[in-house]
C-alpha cells in the first residue's frame, strides 16, 4: 500500500508504524525525504508533528507535580496580568485559556529566545474569561505548558521530553522539540499540497489572522527552515512514525515493561470534555484536554461518537498523521448502539461535572446535545458485537504530501489484518 501512494503520486514519502498489545507489528517506509536530491524516507527520517507537550504534561501530572486544576500563574507568578490568574492548566489544555492569539509582532527569528517569547505571552489580554469559549491556541498552547513544565522541573522543556518520555521507550533522538544540528539532515523536506483552505479568505483583523500569523501559514517553506526546524516550539516538534506510535501506545499500556501513565489517567485524559464553536476557525468542533487538535480534551484525541467515527482514534496530531487508540468498548464501532452500563437520560445529555468558570470540568463526560433529526436505525441481521475491549492497533502514518491526499487510518489498519 505504501508504494502505490507514493508511486500513484499521492505521497511523496512516507513512514507507518503500529504497534499491537505493545508489540511493533509494522513499520514501513516508502518515497523520498527529499524529492530534490533522492534521499529516500528511512525509520529515522524526522516529520513535524504534534502531541508531544500535552504527553510530557500528563507524565509530569502522573507524578503528582501539578494538577490540571492549577492555575498557570502558581508556576508563573507573570501569567497572572491583565486578569490572567484563573486561566488552569486544564483550560490550556482545552484550548479554553482565552489567549490563543500570537503576541503582537512576533517573528521566526523571535522563537529562538524562550525567555522573550514567554514574556510577551504573560503580558497578553485574555480575549474571553477561561472556561466560557474556546479557540485553537496554535502557538500560545505549547508556550504556556511548557514553560509551567519547565518551572516546575527547572529544565528545558525539551530536556524534559528527551529524559522523561524518549529516554525510557529508548527512542531519546526520535521525539524532539527543535532538531539538533546534527541532526537537522535527517528531516523530510517538505511540499505543500494542491488543496485550497478555506480559513485564508477570511478577512484581515478577524481573530483567525491574531491566531495564525502571517509567517505561521507560510507552510513548507517555515517548515523547511533550518531555524525553525531547531527552534524549540513545544506546540509542534519532530517525530518519527516509529517512536510516535511507541509513545502512544505506552500511553494506554506497557511497551517492553515501560507505561507513562496509568490506566485511570488514560481515561480521564481522553474523555470528552466539551462541544463548541472554534472561535478562531469559526467551524464547530468537538471540544476536550490534549491524550492529544480538532475535538479537543485533555490534549488528545479519542472516540467521539457524536461525530459518528466508525474508528476511535486518539486526535489528528499533526500533518499527516493518523492515531487509533485500542481497547475500545466494541459497541463504539458500531452506529447507533449504546455504550454499555451508561444510561440515557430523558433530555438526551451525559452526566458531566463543571468547574467554577462553569465549563466541564477535566476528565468529566460533556453534556452533548442530541442530533436535531435523528436517524432511525434500521435492522440488521448481522450478529451483534461482541461486548467487551477488543484487541487493538496504535497507528501512526507520517508522510511528505504530494497533493494534499490524507492516509486514510482504515488503509493504515488494512496492513495489520
């Protein structure tokens, strides 16, 4: 499969990898790093991605070093200006702090010194009250977690990640937040796609422009940069498809006898936290904390049956990537069929908690509103699935776009049946 992607010029070069009951089951590499100079994609060729702050935060939690509960400004007396003090962990998370717009008259160049960078970002104004509304913090998100990390543990964040995550799954040089130079020769070149999006018509001063500066949407060519490529951004990083599903999948069990968190945090970390309009993208999104964009949690990305996913996944992390988290009731895969042991109420929501600001609180079930016009389910003579958690695939497909073209997660799944 992964020849005819790249070969039918939907790729130009590609990584996959899946790990089953902890045990790497595939890893493919096809097409070229560099389609200038022929280097061909191996097991070490580095992808941007995404994920990686919000697990370093969940291990750091596990630990018992902050809570999600804990406001910013108790690691970071400076976050509290301008009204900043009840902003959370978990709002950040959530992508629900308020300030997701870039400090003004930030550059490339301005990335490379932290200190500043944070700087600025403490003395920006919240655009809403924590809790109330959410927006994609497409920069501020890693800035604000990772300097909380970094206070709390007197290292760079990406100290942090390299010896608290990488280091025990043995993958220390394969996630990273700003590449070594060293390193640096091993990441894909890349190629933007052909497909048109929709957010650059928006017009000039609509908060999507404060979100996403100018030089953010410059796309392959930012992420070809040398200087950026070694900056640290914690809201992205570097990965390759190998280590990535590692992580993942010593995020829901034991990998080689190493887990980062335990079961309970797992739960509670990809649990469904909110519904609600993306203020800086104007497109209704599911909401939660990052176990990592789109329906956002807790920092991460999981079964969603309001938007009727055939397939649970962990989030869409970044640039051609896609992630399944396993062990899923087998009633999720199925349309229409209620989760066992969970009741539904007569207005049609889910039990949930809020926290003071009034917004669900972390780890806690949202209150989903029902489909205005459902469906009705028609019957089937097939059997019905059997109820329990099944086996399942942590997926990770990485790759340079040719066209813009996604891998698709049940193609990625095909390889492993």
């Amino acid at each position: 499969m992964a020849d005819h992607l790249v070969a039918s010029g939907q790729e130009i070069g590609l990584q996959i990898a899946a790990y089953l009951n902890g045990e790497l089951v595939v890893n493919v590499c096809a097409g070229k790093a560099d389609a200038s100079t022929g280097r061909l994609v191996d097991e070490r060729t580095l992808f941007p991605g995404s994920g990686l702050i919000s697990t370093v935060v969940h291990v750091l939690a596990e630990r018992g070093l902050f809570d999600y509960a804990d406001p910013v400004a108790a690691y970071w007396p400076e976050f509290c200006a301008h009204g900043k003090q009840g902003i959370t962990i978990a709002h950040v998370l959530t992508h629900s702090a308020g300030v997701p717009q870039a400090p003004p008259g930030l550059t490339v160049e301005d990335l490379a010194g932290w200190d500043g960078v944070c700087a600025r970002i403490a003395d920006l104004r919240p655009l809403w009250r924590p809790g109330t509304a959410t927006g994609f913090h497409v920069l501020t998100f890693g800035f604000i977690l990772g300097e909380v990390v970094r206070r709390v543990t007197g290292r760079p964040v990406s100290a942090v990640l390299r010896d608290d995550v990488a280091a025990p799954l043995g993958v220390p040089g394969d996630l990273c937040f700003g590449a070594p130079a060293a390193d640096l020769p091993r990441a894909a070149r890349l190629k933007d796609g052909d497909r048109s999006d929709p957010l650059v018509n928006f017009p000039p001063g609509s908060l999507y422009h404060e979100v996403l500066p100018s030089w953010m949407g410059a796309g392959a060519a930012l992420g070809n940069r040398p200087d950026y490529q070694g900056v640290h951004v914690p809201s992205s990083g570097g990965a390759t498809a190998p280590a990535l599903a590692r992580m993942f999948a010593a995020l829901i069990g034991e990998v080689d006898g190493v887990r980062l968190i335990g079961p309970a945090r797992t739960n509670r970390v990809s649990s469904l936290v909110t519904v609600r309009e993306d203020r800086g993208e104007r497109a209704a999104r599911p909401e939660r904390p990052r176990l990592h964009r789109r329906h956002r949690g807790n920092g991460h990305r999981e079964r969603l049956r309001l938007a009727r996913q055939r397939r649970p996944r962990v989030r869409r992390p970044g640039t051609r990537v896609r992630l399944r988290l396993p062990a899923q009731p087998a009633d999720l895969r199925t349309r229409g069929r209620r989760l066992p042991g969970r009741r539904r109420d007569p207005g049609g929501t889910r039990p949930g908690g809020q926290d003071d600001s009034g917004s669900p609180a972390m780890g806690e079930r949202a209150r989903v509103p029902p489909p205005p016009h459902p469906r009705p389910q028609a019957k089937s003579s097939r059997r019905t699935p059997p109820v329990g958690r099944p086996k399942g695939v942590d997926i990770v497909a990485r790759g340079v776009p040719a066209s813009g073209t996604m891998i698709s997660e049940r193609g990625v799944a095909a390889l492993v049946r």
